[in-house]
C-alpha cells in the first residue's frame, strides 16, 4: 500500500449521534460470492456519497461483514483480530452468538430518508442476500437509555475517536476498518422501574437526572461504569466508540449497542467483565434488568479496501 495514500474510511464509523437509524441484518445466499464483492462496495460508496446529498439532515452509515463470512467473501486476506462473537453466559447472565453474513448501519436526523435509504440498500442487494432482521433506533430525549441515563458518556470526543475506533499502521492493509460488536438487549423496563433512583443510581455507578459519575471510591463493584472502564496492563484505558441507540416498541424495547474499536480485544474484556465480573464474582448488575437476544462480530473495512476486492 502507498503510505502517502490514507484508505478513506466509512463515515458513519466515527459520526456523532444522530435522531434516527436502521440496523439491517442480512445473510448472503449461496453461490454467489463473485457478485457480492462488487455489490458490497456499490452500497458502501452509494451510503457514503448520501453523506454530502443528505448532508443537511447529518446523514451517515456503514457496511460491514461478519466474522464467519469474511473469508467467503474475501479469501485473500483478513483482519488481524477478526473472530467470532465471544459468546458467554453465567448464571441468569448470558450474552449469545448470533452471526449474520451482512450488517448494514444507516443514521440521519430525517426518519423519512432513512426508510428511503434502506429499501435501496435492499434493492442493490435484491436477489444476493435475505433480510433477516431489522430494527429501527431513536434518540431518546437528551441522549439518554430507556433505563433513563445518559448513554455514552464515556465516548471519546473530537478526533480521538477516529484514534480509538480506527485500525492504524498495525494491520497496514485493513487501516481504517474498525472491528464491530453488535448486541441487540431487551430491557426488563417494569422491573427496572419499581427500583428506587438510587438503587439504579448504585447499578450505573451515576446520577440518573444530572448524570454526575459516583466518585471512584464510592462506586459499586458491581456497578456498571467498574465493569466496563477497565485499563489493560500497561495501565492505559481499554476505550471503545460506542454508536448505539436505543429500539423498539412498547411490546419489545431496549438498546442496539455497537462497539466500534481499533481491536477486538477492549469489547470482548468488557464483556467478560460484565458477565463473569472480578476475581471476586462482581458482576455488572444491570445485567439483571437486561437480556443480550443477540450478538454478532463484523469488521468494516475502508471503502478503498472494497473497491480493491471488488473485481478479484
């Protein structure tokens, strides 16, 4: 690769947050790889060129792959840390594996445009791949969970999100792909809302109405902020860029998480911590009001690298 030429990456990676989105899943048919590889990257360009016509209503978006469908699709070469979603469970705690072949991520402040977007996205993929689930993501009032918290206060800002979400000189051929972990979690919102506010203050490890994090000695251990903000052996903070949102209606409701990171590495050792908790058996409490119904891994490549691949 030319080192003076930067891969372009796929917008909506590292976007600010949005109003609405759509998360499109879908599964490749059999047989029909050669076609895939430049369908995949048409969609890719097509979402990212809506970016400047739709730039008014902060359009955005992504294509990634899944884990388990990557060397299908491009056998000659494959992330360094591309894997399989970890699946774990403990006791009522269980974080499944449910892989999907396709992830398509639309967001815009302009429900209208997305649903335009997403039928035809649908319709370049029309005869290549099954739609297998959809869901459709909104801001909730001031950025904040159903629970009622301010979700992703710990994003990194400015351009220290590209640094954390971005694969850099590493993995030289995959630089600024970004590895994605996808759960989709329905919220036991009835049980969540007997508890008093500061049981649920306790559980996030923050104040619900002015979303002030509890100083570090007055946190929980089983608070969710202690099991997610984990620094690795170097002591450096194992961060990721969170793009989820909440889903859903009043019959099934919840968040979208997505985890877009540098490496596979930081999302997978949050979950362990969540799941599976300290040497101690803390575990994140909130885990008790929530319930993982899926998990996926993809990887989203730079726009030059589905261009690339297209033909071979």
């Amino acid at each position: 690769m030319d080192n003076q030429v930067m891969p372009r990456e796929q917008l909506g990676v590292c976007a600010e947050g949005n109003l609405h989105s759509v998360y499109l899943m879908f599964n490749a048919n059999e047989g029909i790889d050669s076609q895939m590889r430049p369908c995949v990257a048409n969609v890719a360009q097509y979402v990212h060129d809506l970016a400047d016509q739709f730039a008014d209503s902060a359009f955005n978006g992504f294509v990634a792959i899944g884990a388990n469908y990557w060397d299908t699709l491009y056998p000659a070469a494959r992330p360094q840390q591309l894997k399989p979603f970890p699946a774990m469970n403990q006791e009522s705690r269980d974080a499944p594996a449910i892989e999907y072949d396709l992830f398509v991520h639309l967001r815009c402040d302009r429900f209208d445009i997305l649903h335009l977007v997403a039928n035809e996205v649908c319709q370049m993929f029309d005869g290549l791949v099954e739609l297998v689930d959809e869901e459709r993501g909104f801001r909730f009032m001031d950025s904040r969970d159903l629970t009622g918290f301010v979700d992703g206060t710990e994003n990194p800002k400015g351009r220290s999100r590209q640094s954390v979400a971005l694969v850099g000189d590493e993995d030289s051929e995959f630089k600024n792909g970004s590895y994605l972990h996808v759960q989709k979690f329905a919220h036991n919102l009835s049980k969540w809302n007997r508890l008093p506010e500061k049981k649920q203050e306790d559980i996030i490890g923050r104040t619900k109405v002015e979303n002030i994090e509890y100083e570090s000695a007055d946190k929980p251990l089983t608070s969710h902020i202690k099991r997610v903000n984990l620094k690795d052996a170097d002591g450096n903070s194992m961060e990721i860029l969170r793009q989820s949102m909440p889903y859903g209606s009043v019959k099934e409701q919840g968040l979208m998480f997505i985890s877009t990171c540098s490496n596979s590495v930081n999302f997978e050792k949050m979950l362990e911590s969540m799941i599976y908790g300290d040497k101690e058996g803390n575990h994140d409490h909130l885990m008790h009001f929530t319930q993982a119904l899926t998990g996926s891994s993809f990887f989203a490549p730079s726009l030059d690298f589905l261009e690339r691949s297209a033909s071979r």
